[in-house]
C-alpha cells in the first residue's frame, strides 16, 4: 500500500507506527508531542519532541513511533530548521 497525504502533517496516537521509505533528504518535524524515530543500518534511536527536527539521512526504511499524542510533519532540512524555531518562538517548546 501507498499512502500520499495532501496535508502538511499528520496526527499520530500514542504507539502509532510509521514507515517512511526514500525520506533521505527531508527532515521529519515534531510539533507536538514526541517520536521516535529509528532508520534502517543506524544504531541510534532518536528521540525527537516537540519544537525540534530531524534529517533523515538514510536511503532504507525509517520507522516513526509517537511515544504519546503527536503531530510531525516532512519538510527539507531548511526548512524544518525555520519550522522548528517559528514553533519555539511561539511558545511550542
């Protein structure tokens, strides 16, 4: 199955599961809430709340869990910089 969403973000439950493929380049926004956020040959786990942004540098898969309610959005990595700090300036974070 392929999903395409004609919004900017999306709104995940708590333990919610997302499978993002070919997202190297973008980063993924947390406007509120948090996720963790995990890419196929990384051995990190990133953890990433709200006000903040992460890029996804990976071709393979990368799985996004809400550890609790959450709102994230794609964006290019300058972009979600710029998200990131409107999100903080405005009390987000």
């Amino acid at each position: 199955m392929r999903l395409e969403l004609n919004q900017d973000g999306l709104c995940m439950k708590p333990k919610q599961l997302l499978s993002v493929r070919g997202g190297a380049g973008n980063a993924i926004v947390c406007h509120s809430g948090s996720v963790w956020v995990t890419q196929e040959g990384d051995p990190r786990d990133i953890i990433v709340s709200a006000g903040e942004s992460f890029a996804l540098e990976r071709k393979g898969p990368t799985l996004v869990q809400a550890l609790e309610q959450s709102a994230v959005s794609f964006a290019r990595p300058a972009h979600a910089a710029r998200s990131a700090v409107a999100a903080h300036a405005a009390g987000g974070a």
